[in-house]
C-alpha cells in the first residue's frame, strides 16, 4: 500500500498542556488510541521549533481516501460529529515479524478494526469494533496504486485490506455501515509497541491469570504495568481467555483502550522535552493517515479536539454478530441489532442497550480493567 509524504507545515503556535507522567519501572495497536496519541505531539508543546515540526512532519504517512474513493459514498454529516476508521494490520513482515506471534506470509490483513463516532462537542465517543472474523459482501474498489478488485460475497471483513488496502478497507465498512468515514488512521505493530514504552507502560488489573503461548502473555491476576512488548500480546491473545474467538480479544482491547486513554491524558507538564520529543518522534512513525491529517499542524488540531474525550465519557461496542451456523469459527451481521447501532451513530444518538443484548460475546468481559 502506497503512502505519501505530506507536504511541509507552518509552526503551531502553544498548545496546551495536561498532568504529570509517571515513568516505568520498566519499558511498556489499542488501535484507537495511538492514532490517538498522536496526543503525544499536543503535549510537545514548543518543545522543538521549526526543524522538528518539519521532522515530525516528515515521518508522517498518508493516503488521499477521498480522491480515490471518488463520489459514491455516503453523504457528510452537518450535526458537528465525526466518524473515524482506525485500522491495525496484521502484516508479519519487517520489524513485525516477531511481535505478537504469526507468521510472515506476506501478506496483511485488519487485525483490529474500530469505527470512532465522536458526538458533537467532541465530549464524548462511542466506538464500535468490527470483528476481523465477521462474513460481509466487499463492494467493488480501487486501491491506492490504481489496481481495481471486483465486488465478492460472504468473505471475512479483514480481506478487505488484504485484497485493496486502506481504501477497500474503507469503502466496506461505509457499505457496511452507510455512514461517512470522515477519517482514516492506521497503527503497525512495531510502532505500537514503542509508543506504549514511550507513554510510560500502561497500567491495568486482570481479574484472572491469561496465558497464551501464541501471543507470548503470561500475566497472573492482579495489577500490572505492561510493557510494549506485553500490551500488544494483550490486544492480540485470543487463546488465553474467554471462549478463543476475536470477541474475546475485542472485549480485552476494548478495556486495554480505555486503559490507554488515561494514560496518554497524563503526558505534559512534567514531562521532560526530550521525552516528548521522542514520543511525538514515535507517535509520528506509527500511524498513516488519510490526507486531510496528513500534517503535524492538521494532527494537532485534530487531536486537541479529543482531549475533552475521558474514559468515563467514552462507550464500547462490538458490532451486533451470531456465529456462523455452518462455520463456528466466523460470525455473521445481526442485521436488525446492527441498523440500531448505525442508525443511532447517523443521528448522533447514543447506540440504544436493545442493539447489543443478546448477541454473541466473547467471555473476556471484566477480565482486564482499568487500574
């Protein structure tokens, strides 16, 4: 997938700042949330001047989502929210290859998957996670390097990154979804787990052992400050908790975001400017952005825009599924339950409780909480 550099930015001015950081004890892809932690270039402040800004600026990604999506997509919304598409691949290859578990097959494909509804006045979001086993029809689609992948029925919703990248990936989740993908982010394993290191590790309270030998985590009950290295074991381990299904691991990334979230809220005043520099430097290497965020400058206001975003103010879902009668290993849209979810998101409604009852979990509910 192709990804082009942003042009150069002009000097933000002085951005404010939030509370002290804690440092690890020792080093420590939510998927949501480092993009979100971009939040790390909001807390850098003036701490660099022009050479780093166009630095930072530098190690950005991005991808046009609109121009190559063209017209045929939902309208934009005019009630003030937004809607973002947070991504994690799953690619084995390079400095992946050895994080997580998997195989280099060389190929990549959505391991995570959240859609970011940000209501109006950007206090509050719900956020809804597709899960990666989840049988959808694909629409047609033209990928970043212009190549077109025809329409196909019943496949699993992480072929679409697979087959076209980020904009496969986004035009199915907008037919999917019939909302507007206002923003496209995207995390890599490698960066994730630095960034985690960068904030300081992460703290979180398991309320039962997980051990999965295929994700390498081995955490007995109680409270843990995990390193970058065991934070992403947690949002990949499916094997070591619950019923072994991607719900599992859903309902654990979900609680590790929030996690996360507060964490990254703690990054500012005390904070050394080296620190900061080096997690901004981080934070900037681990995401790929649709273009509209393609810059340090447009980064930062759009990152400033969630800092009124607490934990307590932030509501998770996953999108209403059954398991597949003739495949227990893949689930299927409950469609009627996931209109609710939608068509309460279109009208920037909270997604009603009758959307998610009785639908299929995961059994990982409350085993990772936010310390």
């Amino acid at each position: 997938m192709s990804a082009d550099k942003t042009p150069e930015p002009a000097i933000p001015g002085e951005p404010g700042t939030s509370g002290p950081r804690r440092r690890p004890k020792g080093r420590s892809r939510s998927l949501l949330i480092t993009a979100w932690t971009a939040a790390g270039i909001v807390a850098l402040g003036g701490a660099g001047g022009g050479y780093l800004f166009l630095r930072l600026n530098d190690n950005l990604k991005s991808i046009d989502i609109n121009q190559l999506l063209g017209t045929d997509r939902p309208p934009k919304t005019d009630n003030g929210s937004e809607n973002i598409l947070v991504l994690g691949s799953d690619s084995r290859s390079g400095a992946n290859k050895k994080l997580g578990g998997g195989t280099d097959d060389g190929s990549a494909r959505s391991d995570t998957a959240m859609v970011v509804h940000v209501y109006k006045g950007h206090k509050k979001a719900s956020v809804v996670s597709i899960p990666r086993d989840t049988l959808v029809d694909r629409p047609a689609c033209t990928d970043a390097h212009g190549g077109t992948h025809p329409a196909a029925t019943g496949v699993m919703f992480n072929s679409a990154y697979s087959t076209g990248g980020a904009v496969c990936a986004v035009k199915t989740v907008e037919s999917l979804s019939g909302m507007r993908m206002d923003h496209y982010l995207e995390v890599d394993f490698s960066g994730f787990q630095r960034l985690v290191d960068e904030l300081g590790g992460v703290e979180v309270t398991t309320t039962r052992d997980i051990s999965d030998h295929q994700s390498h985590l081995d955490l007995k009950a109680g409270t843990h400050r995990l390193t970058g290295q065991q934070a992403l074991a947690l949002v990949r381990t499916r094997h070591g908790v619950g019923d072994g299904s991607d719900l599992g691991r859903i309902q654990l990334q979900q609680a590790f975001l929030k996690a996360l979230v507060t964490q990254v809220r703690n990054v500012g005043l005390f904070t050394s400017p080296t620190e900061l520099v080096d997690l901004a430097d981080t934070a900037t290497k681990a995401v790929t952005t649709d273009s509209e965020l393609g810059s340090v400058n447009s980064l930062l206001d759009f990152t400033n825009g969630l800092k009124k975003i607490s934990p307590s103010h932030m509501t998770m879902v996953t999108l209403p599924v059954r398991f597949d009668p003739a495949n227990p290993n893949r689930v299927v849209v409950a469609d009627a339950k996931a209109k609710l979810v939608w068509d309460a998101l279109k009208a920037d409604r909270a997604v009603p409780k009758a959307a998610t009852e009785g639908t299929a979990g995961g059994g990982a509910k409350g085993v990772v909480t936010s310390s």
